[in-house]
C-alpha cells in the first residue's frame, strides 16, 4: 500500500442521493413472511423487495385506503 494517495482528480459518488435511510419499523408479522416468501421465489432478499414496493408506490402516488371497521363498536 501506498503511503499517500492523490484525490485531487477523484470525482464525487453521483448516487449519493439515493442513498438509504436506515429505520426501524414496525410490521404485521405476515406481512414479513409474505415478502420472505416472495424473497425465496425471486432470489431478492426480503427487505430490499419491500423497499422496491415502497418505492413503486411512491413513483405512482399510491395512497392506502383507510377503512375502519365498526364492528364491535
């Protein structure tokens, strides 16, 4: 190894914007077997199909559809 290294011609990662956020979220537990199932059929681990479906619905502005039950009420 070098004792010096020059980065003065170096150039600035361009993919830094997409960069992730790391989180700490909290989902219903078949959910998570849904996507490691998913996972195991395409070979993509778990958590990046779930950013991947995130991230689809952001692109097309889908908005969840909130339907509260009455029963029991």
């Amino acid at each position: 190894m070098r004792e010096e290294y020059d980065f003065s011609q170096g150039v600035r990662n361009p993919y830094i914007k997409r960069s992730r956020k790391q989180i700490t979220i909290n989902l219903e537990e078949s959910t998570v077997t849904y996507f490691k199932q998913l996972a195991e059929e395409s070979g993509i681990p778990y958590q990046t199909l779930i950013n991947l479906y995130l991230t689809d619905c952001v692109k097309k502005e889908l908005k969840p559809e909130m339907v509260w039950s009455t029963k029991g009420a």
